[in-house]
C-alpha cells in the first residue's frame, strides 16, 4: 500500500480569503477547534440515544438520518455560529439547510469509497438533495482522525474537471493523488459536494463519529422537488434556526431575464477575483 500525501497544515493560519480560495479551488477546507470538549462530550452522549444502522457493504459502518429535529446539542449545531458566519461569506446571506446526518466508523470498516456526493440528475443514494448547483458538506468530526483510524480523504480539484473520469456518478476505490486529512476532535472538514472524497479504513482499536450538515445558497435549489421541513417543527426551534430550515426547494432564477433589465448594479464583491485575498 502506498503511502498518501497528508495535508496536516496549520490551518488556523489561513485568512477568510484563504479559506474561500481553498474550498473553490481544492475542494475542501479544514476549520479547527470549532467545538470545545463540553459540547462534544453532550454531541457523544446524544449521539448514543439514536439508533444508527449499518450500511450495505460493512457492519462497521453505521449512519442515522434526519437529525435536525432531536433538539439539545445536536439542533444547537446546525446554527453554530462560526460555521454560519464563514458559511456566509462563502454563498452570501442565505442559507438553506439541506440534510443532518451521522455517520460512525468502527474498527473493521473497509473505507469509503471515492465518490461525489452532487449528482446533477439525482440518485438513488442521494434523491435530488445532490442535484443543487453548490452545496457544502460541513463534517464535524467528534474523535480524533489519525492515520489509522478512517480520516478523511478527497481528490483536490476533482471538483473543476470537464473530463469524463470525473463524472460524478462514478466511483473509485483509490487514487494515486488522493490526500489524507487527519484533524484533530471538535474540529469541521467542508467539502464542495461535487469533489471526489471519502474515508480511510479504520484499522484503530476505537470508532469515529461524525456529524455531517448540508448547507447550500438559497438561490440554487434543486432540480426536482424534494420533501419540505415539517413546518411546525420548523417553528418550535430556536428563533436563530428557524431560517436556516427555509424550503428546501427555494430557487431564485429567471428564465425569461433580458440582455439590459433594469436595476443592473455594477459592484459584486462576492465575486470579485480578490476574494482570495481578504484577511
């Protein structure tokens, strides 16, 4: 077996431009220490109340769908607030909240396969969730990722390519320019849905949890319609929630938009190419 590239950068280091530089171009990006070891340990305690069930190809691989309603820790952090703060800066002001999940690797788990979770025609594994233009994955990982114990792993800028190699339907069981990302507990990976990622195998004597958060801009929902949010749950949530459970099939576009409508402005800074370069 090969030895992977590792990204362990420092990456508190990075500047907001840095940061938004590296999930467009790379595809993923690392915000540590975003959770202490008080809400962790709640996350962990919550977490053990929910059944989780294996998937098809491992028994060490366990998952739960639709958390986003258990309320206590785990509600709190679809709005934690450095997440959505950066989340922002990235797609602008609104956000949609796409899915909650939790995923479990335990010692044994083979390693998931390299795969895209954004299918622009949908799937059956991801219903139309994955057909958004921009979607991010926020993983926020509740044990320590070592080399042994299934940390992340993506294929940087697989994301950008036009070739039909990616194709996001496609799947593969490794690649020669895949990177390792070991990250330390309390800390978030994010991925641009369309790039290539997985996990490792866990060949540890313990098991890692992960909560993952989809997030996507307001503008760009799905192609097809997808199931709504329970509108009177939506309501018993915390008020700085709710909106992150607008409808899941907002869509801003116009099809029938003229060469010169009228109100055309001349300033875009979420665009501008010098993003990159806030601090």
């Amino acid at each position: 077996m090969r030895t992977p590239i590792i990204d362990d950068r420092d990456w508190s280091a990075l500047t907001s431009g840095e940061r938004i530089k590296q999930i467009e171009v790379e595809g993923y990006l690392v915000l540590p220490d975003l959770l202490d070891g008080d809400t962790i340990a709640r996350l962990k305690e919550e977490i053990a109340q929910v059944e989780l069930t294996a998937v098809d190809y491992s028994v060490h691989q366990k998952g739960a769908t639709n958390l986003e309603f258990l309320g206590g820790a785990i509600t709190e952090l679809i709005g934690h607030a450095p997440t959505i703060a950066f989340l922002k800066t990235l797609f602008g002001d609104e956000l949609i909240m796409m899915s909650f999940t939790a995923a479990t690797s335990e010692p044994g788990h083979p390693g998931i396969s390299l795969h895209a979770d954004g299918q622009p025609f949908g799937s059956q594994i991801f219903g139309y969730e994955g057909s958004c233009l921009f979607l991010v994955r926020v993983l926020y990982y509740l044990d320590d990722l070592t080399p042994e114990i299934s940390p992340f792993r993506v294929v940087p800028r697989s994301h950008l390519c036009m070739h039909a190699e990616a194709n996001p339907y496609s799947r593969y069981k490794s690649h020669p320019e895949e990177v390792m990302v070991p990250v330390k507990a309390g800390s978030a990976v994010l991925i641009n849905h369309r790039v290539f990622h997985g996990n490792f195998p866990n060949m540890g004597d313990r098991p890692r949890t992960m909560l993952a958060i989809a997030y996507r801009p307001g503008w760009c929902g799905p192609i097809q319609e997808v199931e709504s949010w329970n509108a009177d749950k939506v309501a018993a949530l915390p008020g700085h929630i709710q909106p992150l459970l607008a409808d899941r099939n907002t869509r801003h576009w116009n099809f029938h938009s003229g060469n010169k409508p009228t109100g055309m402005q001349s300033e875009a800074p979420g665009m501008s190419p010098s993003r990159w370069g806030r601090d």
